[in-house]
C-alpha cells in the first residue's frame, strides 16, 4: 500500500486533510477528505478501513474509484479517461506507479502505462491561506494521440448528501443555482459553446445533509477554464459517488503528444457553503488574479453604454464625464461604439480604429477632458469578433472560425484565435489604441457562442491577453461577454473584474450578487447604478436600493447622469462616499452570504479578515408574508465579543415604520452570541430595499 497525505496546514492550524492511497502499483484513490487528521494518524490503516464490503451480484473485489478510473479494470462508472491511437483505434490504458514527489505540500504523482506509450501526472497543491488546493492531469504519449476525454484528478463526494448545487444561468440571469437530489447515475453538464457562458459556470458545490449557508459540512469544486467543460458527478450502483470535471468532450481536434486538464479547485468546509465561498473568494483575489497594483484601491467605474449606446457626441460625453465626476465616478469608460463606422451592432466589429466622424481629432481630447476631471480612461473592445460587413472581414473571410454560411450570433462571427496571423492582427491594432492613449482599462467582451468548440480557441485567446498584458502590464482587463458570459477562473488569472451581468436591475442584481458571491470576492465583480427605469428589466427602482446594490461589490455607474434628480444624485453621492471610505477593507473582507429566515431578505454579511468590523447588506427583494421582520442571524463572530451595531441611513426610512426597534435611535452594544443566535431586529421598512447595518468589534 501506497499512502500520501495533504494538509492545508499554515503551520498552526490546517482546515482540511486529503489522504490518497493505492494498492501495490495501481492508481491511487482518495479515501479522505474532511476535517484535520491528527498527524499520527496511520494511513495504511484508514485504507484499509475505507474499503467496502462485497456482497452478491458484485465484483470480488470493487474496483477503485482512483484518480483517473480506468475502463479497463471494470470500474462501473465513467472513466477518468477517454483515447483513441493515430488510427482511431480506442486505447484501454492500465497504469502503474512510476514516481511521487512531495515538496511541502505540494504533491505530484506518476504513473506509466509503457504497453501503450502513455504517461499519467497528478499534481495537487494545497493552499494554506486560501484553503484551497489546486489540482490538474498531464497526460503524455510517445507519439500523437486522439483526446476524447481527460478528467482533472478525480475525487469522491460524500455519501451523507442529499443533493448537489451547479450553477446554470442565462443572460440577465447569470448564476441561477440548481439543486438536484443525488441518486444512481449521473448528473451531466457538458457546455459545448467554447465559452464559459451564462448558463454554465463551472462550478459544484455538495453539501453535507442538513449544512447552509452557515452551518454544516460543505464540498466545494471549481474548473479553471473559459473554454466549456463537462461534469460527471455520479452514484455507482454500490452508491459510492464520483466528480470528474475537465474541458468539454472531444475538444482536441488534433493529435497531439501531451493534454493538460485545467486545474480543478477544491476546498472541504466545515462552517456550510461560507467556508467554501470564503476560500474561492481569497483564492480569486490573493491568487488567481494578478494585479497591476494590488495597493490602488478599486476605483469607482462610470461606464457610459446605457447612457448613449453608440451615439458617441463628443460634446456630450464630455458633459457626462463631468457629471460623472461630480458624483464620484474615478475611471471613465468608453463602451463600444468609438471605432470603424459602428452606429449599430451590425457592423465594424474588428476595425480597431478610431472613427474620425465621430471624433475627428481622434480620442485624445476626450481622454484629455476626463483626466483634467481626476478619472482615468478605459475603452472596450471586443477582440475575438468579427461582423462579415467589416474591412477584415472582406480582406479575410477565412480568418473566422466555421462554415461560411453559419448562423450569425448578434450579427458576428469568431475569429480564429489559433491562427497566429490573427493574434498579431489584433494585438497591432490593440497596441496601437493602447500604446498611443493614456488607457488603463479595457472592457473585453465577447458576444456569442463559438461555431464549435475548439481548445485552441481558447487558448489562443489566452495567448492574445497575456501578451497583451506582457506589453502593457499597467493597464486591467475586464471580463466581459454580454454580461456574465465568461466568468472563470482561467480568465480571471488574465483579468481583474468581471461584468457579471447586463442586468443593472438593482433587485435582479441582488440575487446574482448573493449566488455569485458562493465563488467570487468584491474586488473583481463590477457592479453600476443603472437608469432608473432598467434598460434590460422595465423596472423602475428607488435610487437608495440602485446605490446600495452596487456599493455591494465594486461600485459604478451606467446610466445617464442628467436623468438624475437633485435628490437621486444627492443619494449616489453619500452612498459613494460611504463606498469610498469602506472599499480598502471591503476589497479584502470575506463575504457571508446569510440564512435570512424571511425568503424575502438576501441578506450578506462582509467582515475584515481579522473580525474586527463588518457590514450586513439585507435586501428586501419581496413583500413579506409576516408583518414584522424576522430576526436577521448573523454568523462568524466571536460569541464573548460585544459589537457596536449601526443601522446606515436610519432617516430613510417610511412613516409606516411607526415603532422604537433599538436600532434606529443609533449605535447598539451586543454579543456576539446574541448577533449570531437571537439576530438583528430590523425596522420595517418597504419591498425593494436596503438595510444597511455596520457593526465593530469593541
Ligand atoms: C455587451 C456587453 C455590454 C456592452 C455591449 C456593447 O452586450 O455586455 O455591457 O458593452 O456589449 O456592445
């Protein structure tokens, strides 16, 4: 027997330990993965104890559920791996140790398969601040190969679940979470549009029966990759269950010598899904995304598309820049629109150059305007596009990936990232833009589905940000694809915000912040006060609530700013200044998301990493049914401890709360234990608000 182990240990304390173990030279598996094992622990014994009974109607033995299970030793479930040889011939690898090497707690395990050629790594990687570890499978052949299927390392999910969370979505609707009741078989989600997209964020979260928000046992996976990926996540018929994730199927359309998985991130947690969201959020911010500089706080965006569309008037935007200004926006963005003759979504995409009808002295006295204001500048682009009524398009109809006559998404085509002509293409004409213009910000979009999906694709799009980034690393990225499209973490190690949806509909917002928040920080999910009457939604929304919505994760602003009245920008503005003299701990506080016990409230609660002070955003997104507010628990606060509670904005409130809850004559000393067990008692207030509640540990 075969045993290694994994701590994410900082040297005092570790939250989770994994144990891997193979008999003789096969693969090995996880027989643990839980809470800290004390070091003693012997690990030969646990698997042995982890192996189950065999009964009639089985195998005399049951096969193990390794790493990388292999259809060759009768594993009854979905293989690890999926090959065919130069000829098409399937390929049934059966590997066998070849190395281990454990550097900290770093660990990577080789194995051989000599009859076939083929050479299998496991890396694993734990992370003792953000308790997360990483995980991939290289897969290596003495000569080329077909892919089908590659699993990053495969791992068990726990029997004592009742259900799995996955994230699905759409646009305006992005992180829609989906409960589905564990039972035999398999829960399949493959995502063959070559896009992360809306409708398939590739994550998994399984908690343990009975866990929350806040309390209970919690498994949480992410897959790092913007390209589309499958799941498995499946129950044998001896009710022992399995998670594979890996890139789409059949995605590698060329032989090749050596396949990587993305890396798979996985964290156990012992305080409900809030232990898995808090280390993906730090995993995300501390880790995954590199910053240009990580000191200069997050500054407040206005992004001017909701407010002209393609309608670009200089005159105007520099009107709107000011007012802008005036209300606290520091970095300016100009949406889509500024380039070729693109007056509307038909045309021009790929003509990287500024449009002299519209700006005849080309960007600088706009840019020069909103620096003397004391903001930055950004500008959007969308790279990997084309439309067919385009300069390129009709110098280079080959340059776009697919048929010819195939179905137009938003009247565009992709280009062929994996073509090298292309990248140089696009990064010329960006460099141009980028390196003749004070710019520190590109929105980068991308607009539909691919034709097909290709790994190339996407990797050719990595190829093209990180040389872009190479050459100008001060400026930050933005993820965009209409909305929240492309929201993972391979591209968040390229960018540093993500438009996580075209809904500035502050109620719709609300829910997507909350489900969003399972995964991702403040620092990199952008979020605007859009017009009042919401562009995507019809909804008519009081300012307070548009305010607050965004003063939740990193503020903006997207509609017109001359639709505001003196009250309404009076708002923005406090809430703004509210944000401003929060976001250096905001930006790295973890968020928690609540268990309201009224379904009304969405409620979070953003607390620094030391418990010193944090903030409660409760939304009221419906009516209630009961009249008085239900008590707002809150979690993760010292019990012995007294809080200073504070309730923001208490003169706001309606005449009909016509009662003395202690919170809205001022400051509140409570316990902890009280906080957590009794909770707030909130005033009443309407449907489509905020309370806003700030507290500091005395
Ligand atoms: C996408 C984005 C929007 C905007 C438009 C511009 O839809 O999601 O925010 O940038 O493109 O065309």
């Amino acid at each position: 027997m075969r045993t290694w182990r994994l701590d994410d240990h900082d040297g005092r304390t570790a939250r989770q330990t994994l144990v891997l173990a193979a008999r003789g030279d096969r693969l090995p598996q996880c027989v643990y993965w839980g809470p800290p094992l004390p070091p003693e622990a012997d690990l030969a014994t646990l698997a042995a104890a982890h192996a189950i009974d065999v009964t009639g109607g089985m195998l005399d033995e049951n096969p193990d559920l390794s790493l990388c299970p292999e259809a060759s030793r009768s594993f009854p479930g979905q293989p690890g791996l999926i090959l065919r040889d130069a000829g098409g011939t399937p390929i049934l690898p059966r590997f066998h140790y070849h190395s281990d090497k454990q550097d900290g707690e770093a660990l990577t395990l080789g194995y051989a398969d000599p009859d076939h050629g083929l050479t299998l790594t496991f890396h694993f990687a734990p992370d003792p601040a953000t308790r997360i570890i990483r995980a991939r499978t290289t897969l290596r052949a003495d000569s080329p190969i077909h892919l089908h299927w590659l699993a990053a390392p495969v791992l068990p999910a726990p029997q004592h679940s009742d259900e799995m969370i996955d994230v699905s979505g759409r646009w305006i609707g992005e992180f829609a979470l989906n409960r589905t009741p564990w039972s035999p078989g398999i829960r399949y989600r493959e995502n063959r549009t070559g896009r992360t997209g809306h409708e398939h964020f590739p994550g998994l979260l399984i908690p343990c029966t009975g866990a929350t928000n806040t309390q209970g046992e919690a498994y949480g996976f992410h897959y790092g990759w913007s390209g589309g990926h499958r799941m498995i996540a499946e129950e044998l018929p001896d009710g022992r269950r399995q998670i594979q994730f890996g890139h789409a199927t059949g995605k590698e359309l060329r032989p090749a010598t050596r396949f990587e998985s993305a890396e798979l991130h996985l964290t156990y947690s012992g305080y409900g899904l809030n232990g898995c969201a808090v280390a993906f959020q730090r995993h995300v911010r501390d880790r995954v995304v590199t910053w240009p500089d990580a000191a200069r706080p997050r500054p407040v965006h206005y992004n001017c598309w909701e407010a002209v569309y393609f309608d670009h008037d200089l005159p105007l935007l520099r009107d709107i820049a000011t007012r802008a200004a005036d209300l606290g926006a520091e970095r300016f963005v100009l949406d889509d629109g500024w380039f070729g003759q693109r007056d509307d979504d038909t045309r021009s995409l790929s003509d990287w150059t500024v449009d002299p009808r519209k700006y005849p002295d080309g960007l600088d006295p706009l840019i020069e305007h909103v620096h003397g204001l004391g903001m930055t500048f950004g500008i959007w682009f969308e790279p990997e596009m084309v439309n067919p009524d385009s300069d390129l398009h009709r110098a280079h109809p080959d340059w776009a990936l697919g048929a010819h006559d195939q179905t137009l998404g938003r009247q565009q085509k992709a280009l062929n990232m994996a073509l090298p002509e292309v990248r140089d293409f696009l990064f010329e004409r960006m460099a141009e833009i980028l390196g003749n213009h004070a710019i520190d910000y590109v929105k980068w979009d991308h607009n539909r589905v691919l034709p097909m999906p290709d790994a190339d694709q996407t990797r050719g799009s990595y190829a093209l940000i990180d040389r872009l980034r190479a050459a100008f690393p001060a400026v930050e990225i933005e993820s965009c694809a209409s909305g929240g499209g492309r929201i993972d973490f391979g591209i968040l190690g390229r960018t540093q915000r993500i438009w996580l949806s075209d809904s500035n509909d502050a109620l719709e917002r609300l829910r997507i912040q909350h489900d969003a928040a399972l995964f991702l920080p403040l620092a990199v999910t952008g979020s605007h006060v859009g017009p009042r009457r919401c562009h995507t939604s019809g909804r008519i929304l009081d300012i307070r609530l548009r305010a607050w919505v965004a003063a939740q994760r990193h503020m903006g602003f997207e509609m017109d700013p001359r639709e505001l009245t003196e009250h309404e920008a009076a708002v923005l503005r406090n809430v703004t200044a509210w944000w401003k003299d929060n976001r250096d701990w905001m930006t790295r506080a973890d968020i928690h998301r609540l268990d309201a016990s009224d379904p009304a409230v969405i409620a979070e609660q953003q607390q620094a990493r030391d418990g010193s002070r944090f903030v409660v955003f409760a939304g009221k997104a419906a009516t209630s049914t009961q009249i008085a507010p239900r008590p707002l628990r809150l979690t993760s606060l010292e019990p012995g401890a007294t809080y200073r509670v504070a309730l923001c904005d208490a003169d706001a409130l309606p005449a009909l709360s016509r009662g003395t809850p202690l919170l809205k004559d001022g400051p509140v000393d409570l316990p902890g234990a009280w906080l957590m067990h009794h909770g707030l008692v909130l005033p009443w207030d309407f449907p489509e608000t905020m309370a806003v509640i700030e507290g500091r540990r005395l």
